[in-house]
C-alpha cells in the first residue's frame, strides 16, 4: 500500500494554491445528474472520491468526462436507477444520489451505507427526508428500494443539520411539485455552493447560508458551467501544517470567511494571520515562530469549529506547547488517530468526547497508520514536528481528499513524498500512478 515518508523539524516557507473543495465537488456532481443535459465543473480536484463519484454517474448511464480540473458530466440519459453497492461502501455520501433519481426517475436502489472509522454514520435523517416527499422505500437484505408516484413539495424539519441529509433533501425538491422548506438545515459552506449552483442551473432556492431553506420546485434546468470554489477544510489542515513545523506561508484560491472559527484557534495559539477576501484574489498569510500554545476546542456544525479539522489540530497540539482539550461533538469515534500519534511520542488522554493534550515537541519520528482521510493528514502533520523520518502507512486513505498533499506540503519547503512514486498521485489525464 501507498505510503508517506516525512522528515520532521525543517521550517516551511512559500506560496500555494489551494485545490477544489471535495465536499463542495461531491453534491454539485450529483446535482447534475438533475439535468437532461450538459453540466461543466471547474476546478474540481483529482481525488479518489471524484473518481470514485465519476464512476457512480458512467454506471447510471452518464457520460463524464474530466480534463485537467474540469468535469465535463452529460446526464441526457439515466440507464438505470441502482446506486453499485461496491461504490456506495467506498464513498457513502454518494447516498445524496438517491433523491437525485427519486427527483430525475421517480425510482432509486442503494446498498445501506455502513458506519465507518469515525462514527456508525446513520442515514435516518436522509430517509425521514424522502419519506416526506412521498417515497415509498424498503429494506430487504441491506437493500433500499425507493419509489414515488413523484416527489412533492412538503415542510421538512431536521432535528439535527445533518450536511448529507440537507443535500439529500434540497437535491429531492429542486424537480418537486410544489414548495419545500427545509428547516433545521445545516449551514455548511458546501449547502450554500451546492444551491448556487443549482439556481445558476434554473432552481428556485431561497435562504441560502441560513437554516431555512426554501425550493420552488420546477419542471427543468439547464446546461451550466460553474467554478467550485477552494477546499476549506484543505487549508485549514495546511494552516496546521506551517503552525506545526514552524514559518511562514501564503494560501491562495480559498475564500478566508469560510474559515473564521479556524482562524480565532491559530490565534489563540500564537500565530500572526493575514487574508483578503477579494474575489479571485483571496490569500491568507500565516507566520508563526513559537510553538502553538494548548488551547480548549469543542467542534461543532458551521459556523463551529469544523469536526474535519479536530484531528489536525489534535496533532497541532500534540507537538505544541503546554496542555490543551478537544471535545469532539459531531462524531461519536472520531479520535482514533490519538493512537498513532502516541506512537509519535505525543502525550493524549481520551475521555469519551474529549481528548486531552499535553504538548510534547520535538515528537519522534516512527511508523504508523492512517485509518481515515482526516486522520491521515493529522499524521503527516505530526511528522512535520518529530524528529527523524515518520513513515505513514495506509496513506491511500488521504489520496480521497488531498489531490497531492506531498507535493503541496514540499512546495512550502517540507521534505515529505510518497514512497513509491516520484510525481503526484493522479497524473494530468487522469491515471492512476499508484497502487490502491
Ligand atoms: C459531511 O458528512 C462531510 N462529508 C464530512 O466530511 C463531515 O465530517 C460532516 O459532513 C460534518 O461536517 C461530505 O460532505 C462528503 P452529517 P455527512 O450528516 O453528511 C449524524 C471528510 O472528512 N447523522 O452532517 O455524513 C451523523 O451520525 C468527511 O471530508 C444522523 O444521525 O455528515 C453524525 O454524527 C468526513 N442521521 C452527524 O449527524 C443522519 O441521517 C453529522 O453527520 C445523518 C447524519
């Protein structure tokens, strides 16, 4: 399996562009299978859960087709309304596909998506959510089977701003009959994206970045090209990554409003920010001299501090100064990466929802696992901070969502790169350079 080799204690310094947001990419794909037509993304990252997406759409009867950063998807034709249960194991957001079909062929088939490393991950939210818009949908042998008479438009109240169970719901009303309001939605970023893009497709949505959102629903759309923007929770783990070697870096092609609970920690712990946020134009700046200070963090839906960000900041932590606590409440597992980092020599105590550091630096450099795309990352950054060469194992689990973390992380000045390749892992056409 592919692995990471990072040799710790070297100061970064540089400029870097930032890739497409994964979790922005991911719903806006499904929203074009809504579309009798053509659908044209920008800037879409070279991931394995666009491949694994891309992969989705060609087996319901999409053509797509991705050059360089853009995604070319015609939906013109549907050729069959089951999501493959082996891509559904893989990625279980693409569970958002099924109001898509529901909205599209009145019909949808998906595996039930398993829990996974962070948490048991139950789509009741999304079920209670279709279910509302007048679908019938059964279980047999871990099988869903949905069908409508045709979705209606119908007041939604979520106990909870599940982010996939609000794509879910906002996908399923665009070709609703009829008004839907979504109350209780969440309010991350991506929710907003996914809606410009669908009333830039000819949707009717209104209360955007809020938690109520309401859809007209309308009887097509049209073809579109549209620019996702940078990947948040990319350069919030890169921030981290500079505060934990130590330097200066400048961040571009991210829009800095989107990370402001982010920023408030990294001040909190000792660094100096600058950003703008100037269309096409956004940067932030980050210089740091001292190690991070501890610092108390509870994670919590946007505008919170962001879950995907806690083992990041664990690692942060773990190579900083004095002692600090994450309390973790979005995910009821997600601290496993404490472990591996242990075996960097760092000082971490868990108890139930929260973790307690006590920051060690220089870590020591050693082998260990990544067993999540997040926790993985958190890894590499702990290397930046050991002493000596950490070996990453696993590491195809942080091919999901960092295009090329290697490769962005040495542009900054880290000795960090991939132990069997000598380039990043997807190459400009789209190959594979790596074994999975
Ligand atoms: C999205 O996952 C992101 N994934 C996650 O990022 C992110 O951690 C999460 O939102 C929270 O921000 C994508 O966007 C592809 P949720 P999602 O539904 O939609 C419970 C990454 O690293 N819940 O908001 O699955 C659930 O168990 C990934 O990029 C229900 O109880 O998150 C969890 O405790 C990891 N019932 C909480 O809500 C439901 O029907 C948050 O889940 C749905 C969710």
């Amino acid at each position: 399996m592919s692995e990471i080799l990072v040799e710790g204690l070297h100061r970064l310094r540089g400029e870097i562009g930032i890739q497409g947001s994964k979790n922005a990419a991911l719903p806006m794909m499904a929203a074009a299978v809504l579309h009798k037509g053509m659908t044209v993304l920008n800037n879409v990252p070279r991931i394995q859960d666009v491949f694994c997406m891309m992969g989705i759409l060609k087996s319901i009867g999409c053509k797509c087709s991705l050059d360089g950063h853009t995604l070319t998807i015609d939906a013109s034709e549907i050729s069959q309304t089951q999501i493959p249960r082996e891509f559904l194991t893989a990625m279980r957001s693409s569970v958002i596909l099924m109001g898509v079909l529901l909205g599209r062929c009145r019909e949808a088939q998906a595996g039930y998506p398993g829990g996974c490393t962070i948490g048991k991950r139950p789509i009741d939210l999304h079920l209670y959510a279709l279910k509302e818009m007048g679908t019938q949908i059964r279980e047999t042998d871990g099988e869903l089977y949905a069908r409508t008479e045709g979705l209606k438009g119908s007041e939604i109240l979520f106990s909870y701003p599940s982010v996939g169970a609000t794509e879910q719901a906002v996908l399923a009303a665009v070709l609703a009959d009829g008004v839907t309001l979504i109350q209780g939605a969440a309010r991350e970023p991506e929710i907003g994206n996914l809606c410009r893009l669908l009333n830039h497709m000819g949707a009717k949505i209104s209360g955007i970045e809020s938690d109520t959102l309401r859809i007209i629903g309308v009887n097509e759309l049209k073809d579109t090209v549209y620019d996702i923007p940078g990947d948040r929770i990319v350069a919030g783990t890169y921030l981290y990554a500079v505060m934990a070697a130590g330097g200066e870096a400048v961040l571009r092609g991210i829009c800095p409003a989107e990370l402001n609970r982010v920023f408030q920690t990294a001040r909190q712990m000792g660094a100096k920010l600058e950003w703008e946020n100037l269309p096409g134009a956004s940067f932030i700046k980050v210089q740091i001299n001292d190690r991070p200070d501890g610092i108390w963090v509870k994670t919590s839906p946007y505008p919170g501090f962001p879950t995907d960000l806690q083992s990041p900041l664990m690692a942060l932590m773990a190579a900083g100064n004095g002692n600090g606590e994450i309390r973790e409440t979005v995910f009821e597992e997600r601290f496993g990466t404490a472990e591996e980092l242990r075996k960097l020599g760092a000082r971490i105590e868990i108890q139930k929802d929260r973790a307690r550091i006590h920051g060690m630096y220089p870590l020591r450099g050693e082998t260990v696992q990544a067993a999540d795309l997040r926790g993985g990352a958190a890894l590499v950054i702990a290397g930046l901070a050991a002493e000596g060469v950490t070996k990453i194992q696993n590491s195809h689990h942080i091919f999901r969502g960092y295009e090329d973390i290697c490769g962005d992380l040495q542009a900054l000045g880290a000795r960090v790169r991939y132990k069997d390749l000598i380039q990043r892992p997807y190459t400009k056409t789209g190959e594979c350079t790596r074994n999975l």
